[in-house]
C-alpha cells in the first residue's frame, strides 16, 4: 500500500452506500504524518484496510468473493 489522496468524508460516504454491510471509517495518526488517513472496513470478523478508497473498494469486493457473503 502506498499513501495516496487523503480520503475524506465524501470517500466515507461512498463506501458506505457501495457496501452498506461494512462498517467503514478511517483511522488518523499523527505519528505517521499529517496526511496519514487510512480507510477501515470490518464485517463479520473480516477487515481489510487501504490508503485509497478505490483499493479499499477492490479489497472489500475480494473479501466478499472468497467468504461468498452477497454484495447487498
């Protein structure tokens, strides 16, 4: 993972609508860098994490695909 655009409320936001079964929020760390925000997702037990909401999203789909939980 590298660090990308810092994600903001509107990249929360749409996770959130893509994938209403996951919990999603982000993570900030000052020791790490003012613009360090990494995206979580957890479900069932499941979490995957990225620095990007489209690697989120791809990583969430994955997660989805290999325990065969429906999308919605």
């Amino acid at each position: 993972m590298t660090n990308g655009p810092r994600p903001g409320s509107a990249d929360i936001d749409r996770l959130r609508t893509a994938h209403p079964l996951w919990a999603v929020a982000f993570w900030a760390s000052e020791a790490t860098g003012p613009d360090a925000r990494l995206l979580v997702a957890t479900r069932e037990g499941a979490r995957v994490r990225a620095w990007t909401a489209a690697e989120l999203s791809a990583l969430i789909a994955a997660e989805e695909q290999a325990h065969g939980w429906p999308r919605k």
